[in-house]
C-alpha cells in the first residue's frame, strides 16, 4: 500500500478498517478521486467484503468532469482552481449523492512532477461529507509522485475511518433516518 504522509508504514491495512468498520455499522461509500485516479477505489475493492459497503466512485481527473459528474460549482472551480479545500468537500458531498452512499470519501491535490495553477507538488486535500456535515484535511506531502498518491490514498481512509468512529462510537448503531440508504438493495453490487 506504501507509505503514509510521515513515511511510515502503517499498522494494519487501513483500507480494511474502513471495510470493517462501515460494515459493522452497515453504512456505505463512495470515492471521488483526482490525483489517486483510482487508487483509493482499488484499495477498497481489494478487501474481501468491500461489496457490502463500497458503491462506487467516480475517477474525475479533468477539471470540467469535477462539475459535470460530481457536482462541484463551475464558478468554484473557475475562482479556486480543482486543487482547494472547498473543491475537496464539493466532490465527496457530489459522491454521496451522485451515488446514494452514507458516506462520500474525496481526493485532490498535485502529485506532481510540476506545480499546478500555482498550487505547490504535495499540496493534497482530503475531504468526508457524511452525517455531522463534511470536514477536510490539507497534506503538505513530500516525496516522488507515486509516494504522494500512495500518502492521499492512507490518509483519506484515515480521515474516513475517524470520522466513521467519531459519528458512530458504537458498532450496529443504526443509520440516521432520512440519509442515503446505509445498505444497497439485496444482491446488489456483489463481486
């Protein structure tokens, strides 16, 4: 999986922690990704279960695909630019609904070689929206592109899985009436 934004492997599989730890709670998710194109995606379809928790996501990487298929504001992304914090809670708040999960996971940032738009290589946000409303992390990351993608992905899952907790200390907890549905339709998505 590589290496966190200290460069420190990280203790146990963190993908597998979100698995576990929506599935406990019986709550689902879906992914937005800029920079990772994909991998946050993979590192949660590879965990044998993810099916009963991950609906889907959407692999945004061209700016004009950031509105048209997450809903991010054009004159958002006109004013900020796609790497921005706010653009960061657009595309995991457009996640959740566009793909009616419980939870909407989201990545963007500069992975490098160059800067982008004035935006430094390692500059990464990393944004939850669920219940309790959205909240962003900013990564000031260092290191080659590959480790910056690697980082985004650990630390997005991070973030997910304490929001996760913080929302819903206790396991089988019900989800909130009147949310997207915590559990997709019998059959559906099995893989």
């Amino acid at each position: 999986m590589g290496t966190d934004a200290k460069h420190e492997q990280p203790v146990g599989n963190p993908a597998a922690g979100v698995v576990h730890s929506l599935h406990e709670r019986q709550q689902t998710l879906a992914t937005v990704e800029s920079l990772t194109g994909g991998l946050l995606a993979a590192a949660i379809v590879d965990i044998a279960g993810a099916s009963a928790v991950y609906r889907g996501g959407l692999v945004t990487y061209a700016t004009e695909l950031k509105a048209r298929l997450a809903d991010v504001p054009e004159e958002l992304l006109a004013e900020r630019g796609p790497v921005d914090p706010d653009v960061a809670i657009a595309l995991a708040e457009g996640g959740r609904r566009r793909c009616a999960a419980y939870w909407g996971l989201a990545t963007t940032g500069v992975a490098g070689p160059e800067p982008q738009d004035g935006r430094p290589v390692g500059l990464v946000y990393v944004a939850v929206a669920g219940p309790g409303g959205p909240v962003v992390r900013r990564l000031d990351l260092d290191g080659g592109r590959d480790h910056i993608r690697a980082a985004t992905v650990i630390e997005a899952l991070r973030l997910l899985v304490a929001r996760v907790h913080r929302a819903f200390p206790e396991a089988g907890r019900a989800p909130v009436p009147g949310s997207p549905s915590a559990v997709p339709p019998a059959g559906a998505g099995r893989r």
